[in-house]
C-alpha cells in the first residue's frame, strides 16, 4: 500500500502548558486518508493486554514508513532530537470501545505511555463525526505536566494516595478539570489530522461519557 503526503499538508508547533513541551499538528496528512478508512474496515480488531478502553489492529507497514519519511526532518526543531530511524513500540488502528462504566481508575484520569522524554506518541484522526480529540493535563498537587524518570517515583505514589480520597474520578472517561487534574491544552479531533507529543506528557483522549464511538470504524 502506497501512502503519499496531502498536496496541501500544513504543519504547525506550539508548547503545553507551563513546562512547554512540544505539540506538533499537521492537517491534511495524506493524500488519500479514505483508503486508510477502508483498509481498517478490513482488519481484525482484538483487544489488546494493556489500558487502552478499546480494540486494535496492526497498521500497514507502509504507514510506519511514511510517518518515518515525514517526520524524521521535523525531529531536531521541534523535540530537541537527532533525526534517526524512528522506532515504532506500536503501530494500529485503534477503536476506543470500552463503556465508561467499565473504566478503571487508571483509564479515567490522565496517563503517560513511557517516562523517556525522547519517545513520542502519533494520533492520526481517522473519524469524520464528531468523537472528541486529545487533551494535556497539569496534576494538581504535583504541578507535573509530563513525567519523567526523576518524577516517576513521586507522582505514582501521589496518585496512588488520591485513588482513596474524596477527590476520586467518578466513573467514565476525564475530558474538563477535575479535583486532581487540570487540563492546560487540547486538540481537536479533525479528519486526518495527525497529533505528535513526547509519550511522558500527561494525556488522555476526548471521549462523550453519554456517546461512546461504535466498534467499526466504516461507521466512524
């Protein structure tokens, strides 16, 4: 499967927060994002054995590789990287699926994907209707926005402590301020828009506690 760039890709930077890390948004990524629709279509979805609410499937080599290409020139100005071979822990398609009364209390507040300030996370909005988008979070008694190897240790032990209190997530899925969370920046879900942060800011995805997105994604 071949994936070009969008003849009209647009590329944009700003900074979360207080602490400033790198937000990069590009809209109109590639050039045929409706292929990619459908080749998801076509895939098996399986839940996966980790937090994420919902099903995946692995995404076309070929996507891996595009984003490689695109994304390589931008890593020393915006992330403070050497540009390399960009290495992909994980690569799907992804349904959030899970109701929120199911949630955890790990699934219901904000979560980072790895404390290495050099990993980074790609979200590549594949839905036309209106299914939320993604949010960055300060924690409150912390002021931690992003948690790093030196913060690990300090903030689970916090956030363990605040799972008992009386300022607990209720059940479902964060979007607004919270007791223990305030959400400092967001960006919105728009068709074929893609969304790259370093995987230890705090984050979480936008999801209508009252409309939760079907498990097809033809239907997305």
């Amino acid at each position: 499967m071949q994936i070009a760039p969008h003849p009209d890709i647009s590329i944009s930077k700003r900074n979360i927060g207080l602490e400033g890390a790198p937000l990069l948004v590009i809209d109109n990524l590639v050039a045929d994002p409706d292929r990619l629709v459908r080749k998801a279509g076509n895939r098996h979805f399986v839940k996966q054995p980790s937090m994420f609410p919902g099903v995946r499937a692995p995404a076309p080599l070929s996507y891996q590789q595009f984003l490689e290409v695109l994304l390589n020139p931008l890593l020393a100005d915006c992330f403070d990287l050497a540009p390399g071979r960009f290495e992909f822990p994980m690569c799907h398609f992804s349904l959030v699926t899970q109701a929120p009364r199911d949630l955890v209390f790990l699934q219901r507040v904000p979560h980072i994907d790895s404390v290495s300030a050099e990993g980074l996370a790609t979200v590549h909005y594949l839905f036309r209707r209106s299914w939320g988008g993604t949010a960055f979070y300060r924690h409150r008694q912390s002021g931690f926005e992003y948690i790093d190897a030196s913060r690990h240790a300090t903030y689970f032990d916090c956030l363990a402590q605040e799972s008992r209190g009386a300022g607990v997530a209720g059940p479902g899925y964060i979007d607004e301020d919270t007791p223990l969370f305030q959400r400092i920046d967001t960006v919105d879900g728009v068709f074929n828009r893609l969304v790259v942060y370093r995987r230890n800011s705090l984050h979480s995805g936008r999801i209508d506690n009252a409309r939760v997105p079907p498990a097809d994604p033809l239907h997305w």
